[in-house]
C-alpha cells in the first residue's frame, strides 16, 4: 500500500483567547483505516516560567497519541513560551468530524493564542508508526525556521511531516520556500488573529534518510520546530541474488 494524502489543504481550528480548550470540525468525516496527523502551536506569555502544552485530543472513532513535542520559552523579559506538536490520529469506523483540543491549563498572558492543523493520509502502519523524530528552535530572531534533524530512518517508505512555529513581529510575517523537497500546506496565511504563524511541511519518501526542512520567514523571527516520520503499512521488504533491495507495499 502507498502513502496518499486525502487533503493536501489542512482543516484548521484555533483560539486567541484564554481558554484551556476549544473545539472545532473537520469539513468531512474521516474515513475508517486512515490516519489523521495533527500539526499544534500554542503560545503562552505567562511570566511565571511554566509553559502551556496540549494534553489531549477528543474525536469520537479517533484514536490520537503524541508522538513528538518542543516546548521553549525566550526568558526575560518577554516569558514567552512557545510549543509545537504532532500528534497522530489513527480513524477507527464510524469516526466524526468534531474535534475537542485540550491544554495542560488555560492560555495565559496578553496575546494566548493557540492553532491546530489536521490533514489525512492513507497507508500508515496504525500502530507503532513512529519511526524516528527531530527537533530544532531558536527564540531570538531567525531568518529560518527549521523543522529540526532525525536520525536516519529504518524503513524506506515513509510520511515525513514537522512543523515550525514563529512568533510573528507582524501579523503579515510568512514561513515560504520548503527546502529538501517536502511541500508546505500552511504557513502562507497572514492577518489573521492566531498571533502565531504555523508552517506543516510534508514529504512521502522511498528511500531512508535523515528528515529535514526549513523555511524562509519573511522577517526575522524566533521559531520552534519538530519533525516526525511514520512508516508506510504493510511493507515487504525484498532481497535479490545480486544484492539489490525493494520494498513493496
């Protein structure tokens, strides 16, 4: 079985207030045996130091479970604490659209602001499908944002996905021009209320590496980024007289 993607343009929800969940719906239904990946950023200007994360992800007929987290604050004077993750969704039947966000506690500071990016795969091992992860930040200023490094990964046919987060000094600031040749679904949006900028870099690959992306941003901004990879179900692995191998799926 090959890796597709049912919805190249994410199903986006979020929150610019403070509120220690929100919720919001997929324009359709999952479909049974595929896999959801959640692409999150919350932003927390606290300044008692204790960053805010996500804690959970509620979608009746939907498993979801973290599979990688970065979580930076800048220090003083500013606090601000800014957390990406991903987290993966595997679509048993009957599954719905809604979906409720829950974080570790509410959203503080003057500009909370959280954003969740939702895209569909078919074709991804529903269970154990973690293959290898990476992560990268910088909270001074940066004219990169970076998806952070993995390993080499095991399995040649596999869903690259990371996701970077900037603090935007404008709401028109932009994360464009995906490196490595994976695509960039979101990070092209400007002016809307989030006060986060939020980049998903995909990529389906057939040969082992180390997973890897960065982006331009349009001014100089801090950032904090991961990465994941997730194995391709069903993959055979084939060894010939002469040495050479393939993988079948």
């Amino acid at each position: 079985m090959s890796i597709s993607i049912i919805n190249a343009i994410p199903d986006q929800g979020g929150a610019s207030t403070s509120v220690s969940s929100f919720g919001f719906t997929l324009a359709n239904a999952p479909i049974n045996g595929n896999t959801l990946v959640a692409c999150m950023t919350v932003r927390d200007d606290s300044i008692d130091g204790t960053g805010t994360t996500f804690s959970s992800i509620i979608q009746p007929g939907v498993t979801w479970t973290l599979v990688q987290r970065n979580n930076q604050e800048n220090g003083n004077p500013d606090y601000v604490n800014l957390d990406v993750e991903i987290w993966v969704g595997v679509v048993g039947p009957g599954a719905l659209p809604s979906i409720t966000v829950n974080l570790s506690r509410a959203i503080g500071g003057s500009t909370p602001a959280a954003v969740i990016d939702v895209c569909e795969f078919k074709g991804l091992l529903k269970s154990n499908f973690v293959d290898q992860v990476g992560a990268a930040d910088s909270m001074s200023a940066s004219p990169t944002s970076n998806t952070g490094t993995t390993p080499i990964t095991t399995q040649a046919v596999e869903l690259w996905i990371g996701v970077t987060s900037i603090i935007p000094s404008s709401p028109t600031d932009t994360q464009t021009n995906p490196t490595n040749g994976f695509i960039l679904v979101d990070g092209n949006h400007s002016g809307d209320s989030f006060l986060v900028n939020i980049a998903v870099f995909i990529k389906i690959v057939s040969l082992i590496g180390n997973a890897n992306s960065t982006a331009t941003i349009s001014v100089a901004d801090p950032y904090v980024g991961c990465i994941v990879t997730l194995k391709a179900a069903q993959l055979i692995q084939q060894t010939y007289g002469d040495g050479l191998t393939s993988y079948v799926c």
